[in-house]
C-alpha cells in the first residue's frame, strides 16, 4: 500500500456523505442488516429452485498460508492430542478406552473468510450510528460482530462476476470499477439488482496468493475494488444494500486513485450507512456453477461466530440455489 | 467424569454394532451427510412458512466464562488494535486518517459451539470409514472437519425439547433418555420425525453453567443425553440420521450408566455410522418460539469453518422458520 | 481478593511518599538498579565459597497448574512436532534424515516467576520517572522490562526466610510482616542487611497452590506479605534496595489492613522509587542449604527475557555460594 | 536450505562418533552439563576482575521481526490491560484506584536467543542418553530442557570472534570454520582455551536479518557455523565443552558442505555427547568490549525457563568480567 502524502482528511472527503445513524434507534448495532426481515427471508427461499448448496469461506490455517491485509497472520492450528499419545502411553484414559483427538487455533479474527462488526472502522471520533471511538477500546463495547450473529443473515443474493464480465481470470492489482460497471455486469448476466439485495461480487484477485507466492502477492500491494464517488455512495443507499460480500480482502480498492484515501468505503457504506461487510470469500465455484446454469440470484445465508466484543468473526457462508 | 474400573472395552461393547464404512466409497469423509441432498434441501426450505431466524451458537470467548469440556478452556480475545492506540500517538497512520480496530483469538476448535470431524473420536486404531487412526498425528489428514464445511448442511430440523417435554428448566446431571423418549416428546410436540431428519436436542443444560458458577458445575461432571442400546444405534441407522444437534457438550449422557463406557455414542453413531455431531448450541429461543407457535420442524442450514486439517471447528448455525 | 469500599485512594495515602524521579535523569528506566554497579558486582562475586549453584524459577507450564494472580491463566505449551510425524509419515525431511522436535508456548508475561516492568503499576497518570501513563498504551513505550533485562542484575542477596522464621511451614493467608520483622530474622539468622542489598523473602505460600489444589487456594485469595507504611518505604530508600525479591505472586500482602488499598507497595517503592520486583519465585532449595550451611547471602544474578514494550518478563535467577 | 538429495543417512555418517550415553547414569538429563561442577564454578567466579556486566539475549517480540529458522515464527506481544481501559472506564477497580498494565506472548521455544534440550534433535529412534524418540510425543519426557533450567549454567566463558578474527563484520552465508580455525582465532586474541570452558562464538551473522531485510536474510537460507568431522567431534569430546553458544540460530552450517547432511553436530555433539547448545545471542556488545580490554574470558551464567516437557526455552544469559 503506497502512502499518498497529499490525500484529504476522510473526514473532509466525506463531510456530505449521508449517514443512517439513529435510523434505527439509537442502540442499533447492525445497521443495514435491519433492512432483512421476514418478506426478504421468504423472497430469498423463493429463489431456491434445485436444492444445490455452495459454501464460500476460503480454507483456514492452511499449511499453504492464508491470504491476509498486510501486517496481520494467517490462522495457526495445533495439535494437543491425537494416536500419537496412546502410540506412547500418554493418551488419556477414560472408560471403555476411545481415543480422540483435539486441537486449537489462534487467529486473527480478520484473517479469514469473516463479517466486520459495524464499528471496525472509524473516523472524527465515532462509529457507527455515533457511539464513541473510545467504545473499541480492548474489546467493542458497542457495534461489535455479536449482534450481527444473533441476528444471522438470510436473503436474496446476486453474484456480480466482474472478472469474467471482463474475460479475464482475475482483475489486476489496483483495477477499479463503479456501480455503472456492477449494473452493466448485471445486465450481461441478465439478472437484475433489486432492492435489499445482498451483492456478492468477484474478481477473483486471491487466486493469485497461492498462483504467485507471497511476496509477489504483497508486493505494492493494492487490491481491485469499488472507487469512491458521491452517487456510488447514494446508489447503495437508495438500494438499501444490506450487505456487501466480495472475493477480496478488504471488499474496495485499496488506495481511492481520485482521492488517494485507504478505503473510503469502509467510511462511507460501513461506519455512515450501516452496510455490513463480508471479505475474503471464496466465489470461484459459485461463479462456475451461475455461469453454467445462468442462475445468478439465490438464497444467501450466513452468520459469523459470536464472538463477544469482536471487531469481527469468522464465518463460513451458504448460498442455496 | 467418574471412572467406572470395571467398564468394558468400548470395541468389545461394539463388536456387534452396524457401519456404513465404505458405504459412499473409500474415500468419503462426511458420513451420512451424504445422505442430505437436493430432495432434502428443497423439503427443508419447503418448511419455511413466516421468515423467522434464529441462530444457535453460544456466545464465544464471553468474559463470564465458556462452559468447554473439563480439561479444555474457553476461548480468548484480545485486542490488538483500538481508539487508545491514536489517543497515545500509537496508531498506525493511513491516507487519509482512518481508524481502525483489530483483535485475534485462541480457541480450542472444539471449545464452543462446533461440529466434530467424523474423525475425532476412535477406537480399534481405526477413525471413521476405516482410515488408521495415525492419519490424526499432528492434524487430520483423513475425515477432518474440512470436508464438512465444504459441504455444508442444508436440511430438515426437527427440535425435540426433552427438558420441556419433562416439565424441567433443564434435565440433571446424568439424565437420560433413549430413542423412545424422543418419539414421545415428538408425538407430545405435535411433529413427525422423517427419515434423513436433523434431530435437535434440548436439554437446557448449560444454562447451569453461569447459574451455578463454574465450580457447582463441574463438581462432579456428568451430562444428561441420549443413552446407548443396539436398539438405539439400529433406530438411528434406520431413520439415517445425517446431523445430532444439541445443547450438551458431548451429546450423549458422559458416562453410559449400564455399561460405564465414556461416550459409547460417539463411537457406534459417529465413528461407525458417520452420523454428525454438532455440540455445545444455545436452543433456548428457538424452543421458546417452538412452544409457542407449535411448529417444531424447520430448515437447518449449518456451516462449521474450513479448518484445514481440523478435529473440529466452530459453527454458528441458521434455523429457518 | 475482597474490596473494602472505604480505602483511601492510593495517591492520598502516598501523597508524602519519597520519590527518585529524575534521580538518574529524565530517560531512566531502570531505577533502582542503578545501585547496583561494578563495586556491588565484585562484593557480589567475593561471597561465593563452595560453588554450589541454585535456580529460582517456578516450573512454567506445569500440566499441574502454575500459581497465578486471579485472571490470570497459566503457561500453555504446546507440541508442533516431535517423533510421531515421522511415524505417520508427515514429518519434514531434511538431508540427512534428522529428526527433531519443536513445540511453542503461551504465556502471561506476569505468570511465572518473572520481573515487573518499573511501568507496571502507577496512579496519578504517571508511572516511574514520571513518565504519562498514556506511554502504556499498546506496550510500554517507557519503563519497559527491556532496559531491565539489557542490564542484567547481579548484587549481593540476603535469604530471609519468614516462614522458618516464625517455625511455620508456609506463612498464612493475609499474615504480614514489616521491615521490623525483616530485621529480627536477619539477626536471627545470624546474617547482616546492607546498604544495596538484593532482597529476598521467602514465606512458602506457593506451596499451597499444590498441596491444597486451587480452588481452596484461590478461594478468599490473599497472600502474605510486607505491609506498608511510611516508615517501611523510607527504610527501603534509605537501605538503597534495588531488587525485592519474593516467593509470593505480589511481593506484599493482598491487601493492606490497615488502609484497605490494595497492593500500595507496588506504588510507593516501585512507581515511586523505582525498586525493581521479582515475584513468584521458588526459594525452598536455596532456603534449606543456607539453614543447613548458616550462610544466608549469596552472588545473585538475574536477567528476565528481553521482551520489547514488556509489563514484565519471565526470568529463571542463579544463586552462587 | 538446499537439500542434496545424495546426502547419507546421519546415522550412517556418524555410525563411529563417540557417545556419552550412560556416562552420567541412565537416568542423566544434562549430559555435558555434568562437567560444571564447584570447581569450575569457583574457576570461573576467580576471572571476575572490573565488574562489568553483560546480558546476551536478543530482542524479543520485536516489532521489526526476530531472526528465527524457516518456518517458525517470531514471538507475538499483545496487551491486556493498559491506561486506555481507565480512560474508557472498562479498567478493573481495586481498593485504593492503582492501574496497571498486563500483557501475554505467544512464542516459539526454539524462536529466541534459547537453549535447546538435549533431546531437541536424534536419529534412529533414540534421543540423548539412549531414551526412545517416542518420549518426545506431545511433550518430551525425557531429556526436555528442564533439568537443563534446574541446574543453571556457571562456568568460565571464552568469546571466540570468528569474525573479528578474518576481519569481517559478518561471516558470510554459508561460511564455515572448524576447530583448528578456533585455535589460531583464540590464539591470536591472546586466550587459552582450556578444560570444560563454554565456548562463546560470534560470527556477526544475525544482525543480517535487519540490514538485509527478511527476503534478503531468509533468501537461500544458509548460516556459517562450524563444520562436521571426525577430529572436530573428537576435540570437543577431549576438551570436555559443556556448552556452545552461538549467535546463530542453529549454531553450525546449515548444511555441511562435505556430506550434504543438515546439521550433523546437533546430533554428533547434542545427542551423541550431550554438549548444551544455546543459539541465537547477541554477542556484539561483549565482543566490542573484549577486543577494548584484551579479556575474552570470563564467568558465564545462564538458566533457561524451567518450561515443563519443553524442547528448548528461551534465556538472556548474563556475563560477567
């Protein structure tokens, strides 16, 4: 990521940015996510027409490495009992004699496939719906990921696939695109972009983990994404997106190239408007699949780990088709 | 867990007792999900009728405590980044000024609420479908829990609330109950138990472990559940079972009291059968909701993490109503 | 630990307590340990007469349980290789064939015999020297235990043992002693306090942790120890006491029976006059040989690990006779 | 680490070295530990002449990355508790208002300047002193770096400036020397080397790790260090060496470039012999003022975490001249 001396305060850029603060009562910690009841739920089971089931976390602690936002770590998995032990007379004895096995994980609860609590991000001193910043400290006493998952999320998605909309296998470092470009994806795909829809988009950028290693993958890092702009900001808005679920890190691109701010969009749609983020998906099999049966709306369901005052979970997301 | 001395080896108290290794080939992982499929997910999303959700995981790394089996701990958060880090000059600095919040976790995966890999528990030198049991040296390299989550579980769920069904805040230490006992809380309920069914347990038990404290609960350690008998693992082979979900740690009463075998049903249901074990759920608003408009069947959509190599992970499974 | 609603606030009870701010300039981080230079190394050195060899650590991550403050946990190790992935066919290969063992660890940096940070403790928003409490943020960008472990601490120790003293097996919960009482053992043992002396204090609790298991030991927590007052914090600064050094996890009684403040030791000769804390040591070995040869002071040395922005650090001292 | 795959089988190489096994009992755990007695104690307490002090631990948790082997990891600082929770008011409350700070790390036992047990590394199914390699599994229960940790280490210490002594800052990648190479080394720094010393070598190599940049340093990862032979085996076998500590991570070239076998002293001295190894220091501060003063002996101390079952832990050793 490439500093750029010269950007704007984000508080400046955004001084005229609408906000949905108080919208939903003053205790309000999953924002947009209110925009999902019961006719969104019963639309979404509507769309399920062959029972076919796709799950989109990335693999977690792989030995391989996980791709993760620079200066965090993959998930660290290890073993604290296994054959092994009864191999040499250490395993533990119970009744009857079953062995088993057990392990443990440390991760970073940004490091995965997960949803970012409402107050991850912040600028000017407040969080979402305007608590205060110094609610994060040790732990988000407000606007954590736990509301998030005792609510769940259930509703109609639609996969955007912006790489192939583009023939290419994945978007380039630092490659951008608009709402104009998720509209004109959509009508090539045929399928339309409703109201309260859940936009899942691709571009297929984490492949390159694992296809060139590294430090060639972090080398000036910068992630393809959604630009910043006034009306992409009120098209999410008037479309009262409620969740927005992409294939890369950190759901836009890294550097605003207009602007030269780090994710104005986690300012804009997340701490300003309540739109909940989904990152570091995996949509590749999806993709092959709507590609395939030219189905690109269906049932999307997911719910992160509760964990108490997290700046975000893990979570394993299921789309019925 | 009190250890019975006179208990008799769990391989020869199952010597008898049916499996379905090889059933979906030689290299199969996820059991009798197999038997979940788009007949299944289509029937479960049929089941949906008002576009209610719960969600059915406990909260994760709670400062009050996790209730984890003895010898396990809760999990932990800690933070790594939050408001005070700029409020000291500490924090790190973006284009354009953004603030953030980021924090990790140590968990053991089997530590809250989660779905056991097929693999987890053994006897014999041999897991699930007949891999040797040093294939979980250092990690599962056979039946983790990974391909589950590839998978994903989509179905009918059925809620059987026992303690409810007995008139009980929550069963005591060491109830029990047998296949019988399910019916007639099914029949009492109101709700058929189908072939391929998810069958959800509720005992209501680990509320005790905030209402008692930690030392009252594990004074003595003995969960209510599910009792072995041929009868019973023939009646979960025949209704094919995919999934047992429940509100215990374990899933089954910890110590048969007939034969004194620790845990006898994780070996002839999940290392024999194949059959899923999701542990550790909160149902208490999902039964109260139940209760009160009596439909105790709905669509069951679950998802654990992608742990690479797991014995377990962490889920936070989606009822749909 | 019990609150006593009615303490005075620790700066009120300390506002006429002597501090060495500024005494060994504006940067210092070391405090007390400034005492100790080459002339106390060679006075150190010249009492070693038979060259017996004594360690003060505390096991660290004992299966058993280690003793620690309430909230705190325990070491964990954990195994991340050893001969039973070549068993399985899963270990590396190196040229060669070696095989070997790795493993890693978890740890409170305050859980085991350990060194505190002079920043450890403050009040007022100042901690030693002065610096803002704020410096604590994240890490201790100020009296870290790092400059602590960069100079190493070597000095002339004196054993005063207050258990064998009061011909008890271990002090009792909450018993407490004054520099009076330090004075009487020392004479007792036939054995003189000097000017820069090292400290150390033996009371046997620890043992406790084991032999009555944790619960009792936990339960009603309360350690023995010094007891302030303001003539035991000028006797400490007049005597030029750089180390304290203890068998107990705070170095003072829990709390202080007199004023009800808690721990206000760690405030007045820590934070106040920069004396360094060496807590939860093991000194019945070392204990037993001085009652046997009747020489109760010894070469100490001592250098916790290195641990950048540190609270405290684990440290294994050497005693030399 | 270039692995030649023409390398013999260690065992087979070293199918002639010399072993200690039994020397010390059947039941010995420090090996060559066992020549540090009183004598060599007080040997090493008569060279103390100025009272200079020195500790020899690398940073820990350093922010900027620790120099570790492929494949581990640095070890992770976080905080707990620290002034911002009193600003946010979420900081414990106890009698009398002190604040404190509380952090916890998570590290590799072999990933700090650390000594490694005698059972850390073997071939042939047997560890040090003939005991099983299956005692390694899931924690080592013979020969682990405990006992190492329970006697200390003290004797007469001799810095060996290998790179000083060919005029170069740091030895190059893969550079090796032998004992005749330490001869004219001691030789021309005017110090003998004699009977059961602890051999300190510097090779200045690790501070490549921050100069270069870990791409550069870890870029075909090749440490200078001693080289295997017969005769080398056989000198440190007469000059009865306790103990080789180093400033390298695996105190030996990576691979020895006669025989292609990685790291064949770890199993011809540690294993066979029983010589202690400690790696990773920072000896540039010793060696500078060596080479000011003339003196390269002096008293050696060391105690390495008393970590239960570890394969290593870490230690800041202290010098004293």
């Amino acid at each position: 990521m490439t500093e750029t001396a010269s950007a704007p305060y984000v508080g400046d850029l955004l001084k005229d940015s609408p906000k949905n603060w108080g919208k939903w009562g003053a205790d309000d910690e999953v924002g947009a996510l209110n925009y999902l009841g019961p006719a969104q739920v019963l639309a979404a089971v509507a769309l399920v027409r062959s029972g076919k089931v796709f799950t989109l976390q990335m693999p977690m602690g792989n030995p391989a490495g996980d791709p993760v936002w620079p200066g965090r770590r993959g998930s660290e998995r290890y073993m604290l009992l296994d054959e092994s032990h009864w191999l040499a007379d250490k395993g533990p004895s119970l009744p009857g004699g079953l062995h088993y096995a057990d392990d443990a994980m440390s991760a970073f609860l940004q490091g995965s496939t997960q949803y970012d609590a409402l107050g991850h991000v912040w600028y000017d001193g407040e969080i979402w719906n305007g608590y205060d910043a110094t609610s994060t400290i040790g732990g988000m006493a407000k606007a954590s990921v736990q509301p998030i998952a005792e609510k769940g999320v259930v509703g109609r998605g639609v996969l955007l696939d912006m790489a192939r909309h583009r023939g290419k296998e994945t978007l380039d470092k630092g490659e951008t695109f608009t709402q104009h470009d998720l509209l004109a994806c959509a009508e090539a795909q045929g399928v339309e972009i409703r109201q309260r829809d859940i936009l899942v988009i691709r571009t297929g950028f984490l492949n390159l983990f694992h296809q060139l290693g590294k430090e060639a993958f972090y080398d000036g890092f910068s992630e393809p994404g959604l630009t910043y702009s006034p009306e992409l900001v009120q098209w999410f808005q008037d479309l009262e997106v409620p969740n927005l679920v992409t294939d890369t890190i950190a759901n836009e691109v890294t550097i605003d190239p207009e602007s030269g701010v780090a994710l104005p969009l986690h300012c804009a749609l997340m701490r300003n408007l309540g739109i909940v983020f989904t990152e570091i998906c995996n949509l590749d099999k999806l993709a092959a699949d709507c590609a395939e049966d030219g189905q690109w709306e269906f049932m999307y369901t997911a719910a992160p780990l509760k964990v108490v005052n997290g700046t975000g979970a893990p979570v394993n997301p299921v789309v019925i088709k």
